[in-house]
C-alpha cells in the first residue's frame, strides 16, 4: 500500500510540473478569421514566425523564424532589422523598442501598427520575390474567410487588396479586419488639353482628343497594371503618355509601358489587344498611401473610321492583385450635315449646284472633305481634300465628321442653270445625331437635313428681240401691198 501511494505522489508531481511547464501545448492549433472580406478576393496566409512557448500570464512569449527562408528575411531585410532583433545563438525573435522619450500610449499604438504595416509590406514582397509556398489560401464567397487548424505562431494575411499581418497567440481564434479597400479608376475625355474633362465629348474627324485616367490607390497597392482600350477610330499617339501624382510627374524607372501587340516599332507588348498598359513596380506602389490618385493622360487623333452618330469609346481597366479588376470609359461623338437642294416650282431636286462650308459668317478658309461617292464626303485636314460639293441629280450630299454643338455657315458658291443663287451664307447649328437648326428657325424640333430653295429667274425682253423683227416685218409686208394696189391701179388707167 505505501508503494502504491509513494508512485501515486509522484505521478501526481510529475502531471503538475509538466502542466506548468507545457501550458503552450494545452492549445495546439488556432484560427484567423478575416472579417469585412471583400468578395471574390483571393486571401493567403503565410507563417512567418513559430510560436515555440508562452506564458500569458507573465506575458512571456518565445518566437522564432519559420523556416530557414524567413531567417534569410529577418536577418538580410533592411526593413525587419529595423523591427526586428533575432538573436544567433537561440534563433529568439523580440520586437525592437524604437519609442520616444515622452510617448503616449496612443503614439505608441499609431506607431506600432504603422511599424506592424511596413513589415508586412516587406514580408510579403520578399514571399512574392522568392515564391514560397502559402500555408493556406481561400477565396472570399461572402464578407467573412476562416483558415482554421494553425500551427500557433505569427502570420501574415495576403489578399488581392493588400497585405494583413498577425495571430493574436493569446487567444489563437483570432480576428483580422479587413481595412483595405479595392482601388478605383476614373476615365475622362476633354476636347482640348486644359478643357474640362468628363465622360463624353464630341469632335471633327482629324482633331486631336485629350484623355485622363484616374486611378485611386489604396494601402497595400499590390500588381496595378492600366489597360488602355481604343476604338479603331482613334490613332493614339504614344509620345503624349505622362504620368503624375498630383503635380509631381512620376520618374519612369517606377513603371513600364507595353503597347499592342500588332504595333511593328514597340519593343514591349501587351499581353492583351489593349492599345498600351502601364505596369506599375511594386517597390513604387508600397510607397502608396490610402487615397492617393495617380493621373494618366494622353491624346489621339479621331480619325476617318469614326462611327457617324454613334460615338466611340476609350476603355481603361485596372487589374490589381491576382485577379481583381475596375475599369471606367469615355464616348467621343462626331456627326454629318445632310443638304437637300430643291426647287418648289418643279417639286424637283436640283443638280449642279455647289457649295462650300465654314465655320465662320463671313470670310475664313473652307473646310475641306474626301470624296467617298457621290453623295458622301468625310471631313479632313489633308491639302488634297476638296472644298467645295457640288449636288448630282438626286439633289443631296452629306458631309461627314462634323462636330456636333458647333455653328456652321453653308455656302452656295454656284446655283443650277437657270436658277438664283444665294446671296449669303446659310446659318447651320448642328447637334447630335445629325439634326440641325436653320438660320436660327426653332420650330420646336430640330430638322434632319438643311433645305436649300432656289428660284428660277424669268424671262425679260432685250433689245433685238422679235418684238421688233414683227414690227420689222409688217411694216415691209404692208409696204409691198401698198406697192402691189398702186400697180394695178396704174394698168387699169392704161387700158
């Protein structure tokens, strides 16, 4: 009996000194759950520290790396030998003290989640440098994702929207807010270069549009790459790229651009059909704080592939992180000016009758158009173009590529044979969709095509004409009668 009672006492020694000691093993495994995620986002968690003991009640906390891959990191990263000491001879991780004399505890909390954030920042770049392996990675169906069965240890959390760091090992079902935010973009499109810029604008054939993209940043910018997207209606002129960041244009060396694919002198090409994209360097994005905007803009020229009436779009998409996406884009409109020129007398349309079209009441030089058939002709700024149109037998023509909300002044230069021509100038408000407004005739509704009346001129007498040759001719048939009486009468006397 006293045997059994000795081995009983020490059983019992030997459970409560091994319960004090190995309280850490009392909780093998732990839980992140990442709160307000944002859907379709793709979260990874890495282990970037092992939580080898602790004592929660004296707050005693024994961490070291990893792995070998995460000793490399603490021991060669300029960023964590700022934060981080790891001791050579136990491989022990402690959080430097970097506070100030003086320091608040709110100063010392804004510093620590400031300090928390930039190595995280370090710690992701150098995973994605180095490509190790995630210790798990989930997409987000709804506002919440949970990696459940972790080792106990330090972890940082990677989403497409930004980097996420730690496990509070006091109490291993931890919860991390998501506090990033997805990035925006904003497209914009001006008719001039320090115009007003907005989501549409309207153009001639052969004028130069100006384009700006907005993108707002977001902390833990990761991957942003700007896809430019033009209609074939613009010919983009790639020496106009700028980059900026409110007045401060960005150096070159943190971005790259890549232009389309079929474009013979790019040496970089996009991977897409987009006309050019810009790669941003994530050494330059880290730099990046919550809404800070980044302005692209550049310019193309509208050219003769425009859609008449319809407008066309400039795209601009963001991709960000592994597979997240926002993209915004612009319409820029052109129009035509169809003319009708008519007679009332005959009911009848009118050939033969040239024009000519400005942009000013009187004076000025003439647009000039290229002939596409007989009854349509694109405006354009080459020399060789024509400048004046002259109408076939159906009586119309329609000029096209003309910028709707200007005033134009329509000009007939020469009129049908037979008929007056116009004095001055007719006044033309074009809009969209090609109706027009004539010399300011409001009726309540604009009109489909400008109607031009001639009148033809009548007949007046000239001299010369043969009112006088019958005058002439009377006078000489009487004359020869009078001659005929006389002579009969004479002969009748003779007998």
């Amino acid at each position: 009996m006293k045997l059994i009672k000795k081995v009983a006492a020490i059983m019992f020694a030997f459970m409560m000194v091994f319960s004090l000691s190995t309280n850490v093993k009392a909780v093998q495994t732990g839980s992140i759950t990442i709160d307000n995620a944002i859907k379709d986002q793709t979260y990874k968690i890495y282990k970037i520290m092992d939580l080898e003991s602790y004592d929660p009640e004296e707050g005693l906390y024994s961490y070291k790396p990893a792995s070998p891959q995460w000793k490399t990191f603490f021991t060669s990263n300029s960023v964590a030998q700022k934060y981080i000491k790891l001791d050579t001879n136990t491989d022990g991780i402690t959080w430097k003290d970097n506070s100030t004399a003086g320091e608040t505890e709110a100063e010392k909390k804004t510093r620590l989640d400031k300090e928390a954030s930039e190595l995280a920042k370090a710690a992701l770049e150098y995973a994605n440098k180095h490509s190790i392996q995630d210790n798990g990675h989930d997409d987000a169906t709804g506002t919440t994702v949970t990696f459940n069965s972790l080792d106990l240890g330090y972890y940082l959390v990677d989403s497409s929207v930004g980097a996420l760091c730690s496990l509070n090992t006091t109490n291993p079902s931890a919860t991390i807010k998501e506090k990033n935010a997805v990035p925006s973009v904003k497209k914009e499109v001006s008719d001039a270069e320090d115009g007003t810029f907005k989501d549409d604008s309207h153009a001639n054939i052969g004028d130069t549009v100006y384009f700006k993209t907005t993108i707002t940043a977001q902390p833990g910018a990761e991957k942003y790459i700007l896809h430019d997207t033009m209609d074939a209606a613009f010919t983009f002129n790639k020496n106009s790229i700028v980059v900026k960041s409110g007045e401060t244009t960005i150096d070159q060396t943190n971005y790259d651009i890549y232009y389309k694919k079929d474009d013979a002198t790019a040496t970089n090409k996009a991977e897409d059909d987009c006309t050019f994209e810009i790669r941003f360097k994530q050494e330059y994005l880290n730099t990046l704080n919550k809404g800070q905007q980044i302005v692209v803009t550049y310019n193309a020229i509208l050219n003769e592939k425009a859609t008449i009436n319809v407008g066309d779009h400039n795209t601009a998409e963001l991709t960000y992180g592994d597979k997240g996406s926002v993209e915004d884009k612009t319409t820029t409109s052109t129009s035509q000016m169809k003319v009708l020129k008519y007679t009332k007398t005959t009911t009848n349309t009118l050939n033969g009758a040239k024009f000519k079209l400005f942009t000013q009441k009187t004076g000025g030089e003439a647009l000039k158009f290229t002939k596409k058939d007989d009854q349509n002709y694109i405006l354009t700024k080459e020399a060789t173009g024509q400048d004046e149109i002259e109408t076939i037998k159906e009586g119309t023509f329609t000029l096209k590529g003309l910028k709707p909300g200007v005033t134009y002044w329509l000009e007939e230069t020469e009129a049908p044979k037979g008929y007056n021509k116009l004095t001055s100038r007719i006044k033309v408000e074009l809009q969209d969709y090609g109706m027009v407004i004539v010399n300011d005739n409001n009726t309540g509704r604009p009109l489909s095509q400008v109607e031009v009346e001639n009148q033809s001129g009548s007949l007046l007498p000239s001299t010369g004409g043969m009112g006088t040759t019958l005058i002439y001719l009377i006078g000489g048939a009487l004359v020869l009668g009078s001659g005929f009486v006389l002579a009969n009468k004479k002969r009748a006397k003779a007998k």
